[in-house]
C-alpha cells in the first residue's frame, strides 16, 4: 500500500486516538530505523545526528541510542536552540546524550573517515514538510550534503529527504541527496515520483505494528520489499530434485556479445534453476563452450526455430542476440507457449512488430531500459514512468518490467510494484543480461512472471548493495558478474524479510 502524507497523519490519529501514544511508536519507529542502518552496514562505525525540534528529530535520536548501544560512535547537529524543541525530543535527548560523544558536547565536528562507515540521520524534517527551506533547516541539509560530497557519509533520511515536498515530491534546489531513505510504516507518494529518485536513493519500509493493523483504503500499488516477497519464494522440499527446478532455454549471444549470453545463463544457474541449456549458432558455438560455466549445456543449431521443438518450460530471449535472426526471433516470440523473457535484442526486433504481442501462443516479461522501451512505444518519452507502465498493460496481456533506479512492474489486474533496492554502480552494461537469467530461473521454479520480475529486481539490486556494503567493491568498480558472489546472501536476506 502507497499512502499519501495526508493519509498517514489521518492513520497516526486513529492510532492515537485508539490509545496508542507517540511515544510508543517513536520507539519502534527508532529501534527500527537503527536495525536497517545495520543490515546495511552491520560493522559499527560515526554516526552524525542532525535533527530538528520536532518528531522526526525524536526518531532520529531514538535510533542514534539503538546504535551507540551497538558499539556506534555518536556525534550530532541540533538544527534549533534547546528550547524550541518538542516535549519528545527533548526527552530523547536527554536519554542519549550520556551517550552520545561531540569535542563540544553539542555540535558535530566530523573527523576524517577510517575504514569505518560514516553515516548521517537526516532528522530534519518529516512528512508535514512543504515549501521552501528556510534557515535554519536550510543550513543544516547544506551541511548534510557538502559532508556526503567531500567525507564520502552515507545519508540516511528518516521518512523522506528533507526538501522534498511531503504532497508532490519536487524538490528544494538544496534537498538532501539521501543515499537511504526509511520511511515509517507505509511508503509515501511523493518518494515515488520520477524526479524524486536522486533523491530518495535506496528505498526502504519500516512497518509499525499498531500503525499497520490499522491502515485501509490507500493506493494498492506497492513497493517490493523483502519482507512482502518472501512468501513467494517458498523452501525447497528436501526430495525435490533438478527436474522441479525448472528447465530454461536461453537464446542469446551473437559473433562480439557472447558475454551477454553467458552472463545470462550464468545468472540462470546461480538463481536456482535445474537445467540451463543456451542455444548458440555455429559460428559463436565454439567461444561459448570454452569460455562458459560446466553448468552450462551449450547447443549447437542452425536455425532458432529448433528451440520452439526443445523440451524447455521457460525460454529467455534477447541478450547480445544481434539482429540477424529477426524473422526467426519474431516466431519463437510469437509460437512459443512457454513463460519468456524477452529482452535486449529481442525488444529492438519486437518494437518493429508489436503486434505480435496479441497473439502470442504463452506469457511474456519485457524488460526494457528507458530506450528500449521508447523504440515499443515512442510516446514514452513524454510520459512518467508509471504512465508508460500503465499505458502498455492495459493495452498488452503481458508483464513489464521498466528498468532504471526505480524499476517499475506492471500486469494487468495485478498492482504495480516498485523495486526498492539496487545501487548506482548497476549503471554498467550487462546489468540487465544478469536480470533476464535470474528471472528465467525463477519462472523456471513456478513463479509467475509477475513475481518472477519483482523477486528478480529485489534480489539483483539487493547482491549489488551487498557487493558495496559488505564487499570490497565501490560504486565505481562493481561489475555484473559480482552480483554472482553476493546472491546467495540476496536470497537469505530475502526469505529472513530482511532488507
């Protein structure tokens, strides 16, 4: 559910209204905020509380408490003088700051970044926010922002990045570029919008129990988060074996892009399904067999059309395909009855005849970058993202799943979901070649395309994130084929709801 900033202040004030205090939830709400810093950053590290005299600023200190408990070393930023703040916050101050360590006892001086992580809570500003910023908020997410641009701090907004409109979601030239934003309870509107992405970053919900049980109405499109997807992604019986995995056909690769297709089938196997088969024309058959994994059985054919006689239950069509088996594209598109993801290539040659997707004999999963998706649909340029979505599903019987750092999914009579996780270092080629074989083994597995494409999302930007955070890797270095290290690790976090 997507609720607007109006419609969660009326669902806190039925909560309060029930009995439940602010108080109450500004504690879980707190506890909460400083467990999902530490999914990300589970090592202990500098954490710089800047908070302003209302709630969200209570929020931010009842998390700051959560982690200095965990071995964080405190410093913070009060944005007003002690005597402008709200009852609650002061009263959580006076809770932390025992605990909390500042050269001056008040004011942040941040000290140049070891190897450990250096955070900021952005506890500003919460969803009542609209307008200009105005000193003294202004100063303070100025401050936020040069420290994330010369001290390399990760920004963590509490509920939104302050600036950004709590109605529309545009925002202030001096917005918080936040590179996490956790919002409490419900995800909000205005953190969806388009333009809103640079600045909300990696998107988080953290469901408050007294708040939850009491939501109705709100949008029904949702964002996918970890503890939403794990009942899709059920335990395997222990006497299942490799035929109940699934058996994926991958058509991909062309002479300069076998590594789209080995890729792809390489994500398959690591996804989960039982037996991988990757159709390769003789003239790149020979590089792909010797540079391909063991897992990997490599097919030998003169024409794709031999894959419609394959024994297969998904095929995924399109990586580093070229374009010199159109005709043939077209028909394994069009004939197949298999669950397909339809990608890269094969999205260029479909855009040419998108007909086909009225007839086609099974379902399809389109998943298209920004540009591949104007080629299906030139009127995409002019419209949002979740318009785009919503124009080709009502008009096509098939999923869509629109890349790009909110990637969006879409199926008729299903709601639209929003990826929540991924990283700014997935802007590298062969991103999307990993997606389409980790979403095939999941159809392979007996999700629904739907499914298949939002679990699929979730985990590879989830194993991106890992790769940063937990890894070695920076935003500049990571490289698809990481992904495959980190994984397994998606999946655990997945099924534990975590992330």
């Amino acid at each position: 559910m997507i609720l607007t900033s109006r419609e969660m202040k009326a669902l806190e004030e039925r909560a309060f209204a029930d009995g439940i205090t602010a108080e109450a939830l500004m504690e879980e709400a707190g506890r909460k905020i400083a467990e999902t810093v530490r999914q990300f950053y589970p090592f202990p590290g500098k954490c710089i509380v800047v908070f302003g005299k209302g709630h969200n600023g209570g929020d931010a200190l009842v998390a700051a408490r959560h982690l200095a408990e965990a071995g964080w070393t405190l410093e913070w930023k009060p944005a007003f003088p002690e005597d402008k703040w709200a009852p609650l916050t002061r009263q959580n101050w006076e809770v932390v700051r025992d605990i909390a360590t500042g050269p001056d006892g008040r004011h942040c001086i941040l000290s140049r970044p070891g190897p450990q992580p250096v955070i900021i809570l952005d506890g500003l500003l919460g969803i009542g926010a609209g307008g200009a910023l105005r000193p003294p908020i202004l100063d303070a997410t100025r401050e936020i922002n040069r420290l994330r641009a010369t001290s390399n701090a990760r920004v963590f907004a509490i509920d939104l990045p302050t600036g950004l409109d709590s109605e529309t979601g545009a925002a202030d030239p001096d917005t918080v570029i936040a590179d996490y934003t956790l919002t409490i309870s419900f995800a909000k509107q205005p953190l969806l919008a388009d333009a809103a992405a640079r600045f909300v970053g990696r998107l988080a919900v953290l469901p408050l129990e007294e708040l939850s049980k009491r939501a109705s109405g709100g949008n029904p499109d949702g964002v996918a988060t970890a503890e939403e997807l794990q009942s899709t992604l059920p335990r395997r019986n222990f006497d299942m074996h490799k035929g109940q995995c699934g058996r994926v056909g991958i058509v991909a690769g062309s002479r300069g892009f076998v590594g789209a297709a080995i890729m792809s089938a390489e994500a398959c196997v690591r996804a989960g399904a039982g037996l991988i088969t990757l159709f390769a024309t003789e003239n790149i058959y020979l590089i792909v067999v010797s540079a391909i994994g063991p897992e990997v059985m490599v097919k030998p054919v003169q024409s794709y059309l031999e894959v419609l006689e394959a024994k297969t239950d998904v095929l995924a069509i399109g990586p580093g395909l070229g374009s010199g088996h159109a005709s043939e594209v077209r028909q394994i598109i069009e004939q197949a009855p298999q669950p397909m993801v339809v990608d890269a290539d094969a999205l260029n040659i479909l855009s040419d005849s998108i007909h086909l997707l009225d007839r086609c004999a099974g379902p399809r999963l389109l998943t298209p970058h920004p540009g591949e998706m104007a080629r299906l649909d030139p009127k995409s340029k002019d419209r949002s993202r979740r318009e785009t979505v919503e124009a080709f599903t009502t008009r096509w019987p098939h999923t869509l799943l629109l890349k790009g750092s909110r990637t969006l999914i879409g199926q008729r009579d299903h709601p639209f979901s929003y990826n929540t996780t991924g990283s700014p270092g997935m802007a590298t080629g062969g991103m999307g070649d990993i997606l389409t074989g980790v979403c095939a083994a999941l159809a392979g597995q007996g999700l629904s395309l739907y499914d298949a494409a939002r679990v699929g999302a979730w985990l590879c930007g989830r194993a991106a994130e890992l790769a940063v955070t937990v890894g070695d890797e920076s935003e500049e270095s990571l490289t698809p084929t990481l992904l495959f290290r980190y994984l397994g690790r998606a999946f655990q976090d997945l099924r534990a709801g975590k992330g």
